[in-house]
C-alpha cells in the first residue's frame, strides 16, 4: 500500500456533492421552519428525562443544551446551512467535513440513540462518508478546494 499514490477524487465528489446538497436543505428547512424558537428538543429527542441516553452526553443537554436551546437552535440551523453548502461547492472541504463530522456525532449520540433502527444507521452513513472526506479532501476534484489550493495537483490528490 503506497499512501503517496495519486488518485483520481471525482467519485468521491459525487458523494461530497450528495451529502452537502442534503445537508444544505435541511438546514433550509430549519430555517423557514424558525427551527431555534420552536421546542426543538422535544420533537428531535424527546423528554430527556425519561429517555436512556449516555449518562455524561445526558448531563450535558440538561446542562448547557436546554437552558440554551435558542442558541444550540441557531448553531445547528447555521452549521447545516454553512456545511452543506461548503461541501456542495468544494470550499474549505476537510475543514466543513470536520464541523459536519462533530455536529452528526452529536445527532448519533441524541436523536440517533433515541430513535435507534433506520435514523441510527443514516446517522451512521453520513458519519463514515465525512470521515472519508477528512481523509481524501475531494474538494480538490470539482470544487473549489481545487482552484483555490490545487494547482500543484490540478484535481488529483
């Protein structure tokens, strides 16, 4: 296995594409939604609580998400629009997927945990497609990351 071998990354763009198209829109709907002012919490999660959760990641919605659920509100709102629309463009794609990968581990451990079966195993995909993204930077192929930072390897990695 050589890891200073060249690959094209245009597959993996299709997937970078797919994934900050989706991520763009549900923080559009988010928005149109007014989604910080509403009780959030409860329709994502539930009542905290009654539900079976990580003891510490418990201790810290009931401590610093809830009393500040406008603003926890804004950030996600903010940070799916910001992500998505990152990777759909290749801009500054490591650093977006990074912030994704933090903001879905959070949603793993809160409404994944939760509602385990189907949204569990979706958390799941899109944590391991960001992952990939940190590892490969596809931002270089068909995005932006490519014009701006890639002209010592036009598209390649």
């Amino acid at each position: 296995m050589n890891l200073k071998e060249r690959t094209y990354l245009w597959y993996i763009a299709l997937l970078r594409i797919y994934v900050g198209y989706y991520m763009l829109s549900q923080g559009i709907r988010k928005f149109q939604r007014d989604f910080p002012k509403g009780d959030w919490i409860g329709r994502q999660i539930g009542d905290l609580a009654t539900l079976d959760l990580y003891p510490w990641y418990k201790r810290f919605l009931t401590a610093y998400v809830v009393p500040h659920s406008e603003l926890f509100g804004y950030l996600v709102t903010i940070g799916e629009i910001t992500v998505g629309a990152c990777l759909l463009l290749g801009l500054l794609t490591r650093f977006s997927a990074l912030v994704g990968l933090f903001m879905l581990i959070n949603y793993y451990l809160g409404p994944g945990m939760v509602h385990g079966g189907l949204m569990l195993a979706y958390q799941q995909i899109f944590i391991i497609a960001l992952m990939i993204f940190v590892l490969s930077n596809p931002g270089r192929a068909l995005g932006l990351d490519g014009l701006l930072f890639g002209s010592r390897n036009k598209g390649l990695k």
